[in-house]
C-alpha cells in the first residue's frame, strides 16, 4: 500500500529518483521482527534493473527479520545543504518498499557481489574476483524486489 505523498511539489519523478538510488554510495534498510519490532542497518549496495543488491554475513539479525518478514523498506539520502536563516535544509532522498529474500542462485549471487566490486572499488576489479572467489560461500546476498519508489526533492533557490 502506498500512501499520497504530502509534499506534491516536492516529488521527484522516477527516472530521477532511480538516478538517485543507483548513484547513492549507502543506504538504510529497515526491517521488522515477528514482534514488530523495527531495525534499521546503514549498508551499501547496488542497484540492477529493479533489484537492490546488498551482501551480509550469513546469519544476524537483518536476516532473521527478514526471514520473519521480508516486507522492507530501504531509503538513499543524496545531497543535502542547510539552510540555517530559513531553518530548512535542501536534500534529495528515495524510498523504496519491496520484498526481500537471499539469492539463492549462484550465478546471480556471483553477478551482484562483482556489481557491487565495480560500483565500490573500480580500480581493483581483478582483485574483487580473487576476494569473490576466496569468500563467496561466507557471504550472504539478498536481493530487495523493488515494489514501489518515490523521490523527494528541495532544491536550493
């Protein structure tokens, strides 16, 4: 369910909250427990076609509450300016909700963890395959199924 955003004038459209979201360096991925209870966890992570990507130890508490409830919501802050006179600040933000599951397939596990090798560290390209290879099967991957996003902007002026 998605809720009208209050700010109208605000709202990014969606290639460039998209653009947001691919070119945000972390973002915070809030998950629930079975009791509700929520958990927020800064990481970085990637974006292909309309997935997000992030890897994790195999076992923790995001992973738990994603296997309790894999409703999720993730949010990328890009720039942001204060505005001290006006007590405002000028930002740009998205927030995704979607589903959340571990990649079980192989090929697309090995796929997002050398996206993330290319987003994160460029110049060391052959050095991420070596460190993908050595500690592939101590990593989780988990793939968020991007349901619905929105943008929102103040831009200074």
């Amino acid at each position: 369910m998605t809720r009208p955003l209050r700010r109208e004038d605000r709202r990014m459209d969606r290639a460039a909250a998209m653009a947001l979201l691919k070119r945000g360096e972390y973002g915070i991925l809030s998950t629930a427990d079975n009791h509700h209870q929520p958990y927020g966890t800064p990481l970085n992570y990637v974006v292909m076609e309309d997935h997000i990507f992030f890897h994790c130890a195999p076992r923790g508490h995001k992973l738990e509450n994603i296997a309790a409830n894999p409703t999720v919501s993730f949010c990328v802050v890009g720039k942001t300016e204060l505005i001290p006179e006006k007590f405002s600040t000028c930002y740009e933000s998205v927030i995704v909700s979607g589903e959340a599951e571990i990649v079980a397939n192989a090929t697309l596990k090995k796929n997002a963890l050398r996206a993330l090798v290319r987003k994160y560290a460029p110049d060391h390209v052959a050095a991420g395959e070596a460190y993908i290879d050595r500690l592939e099967d101590k990593t989780a991957v988990v793939q968020i199924t991007i349901q619905h996003l929105s943008g929102k902007a103040r831009l200074p002026g």
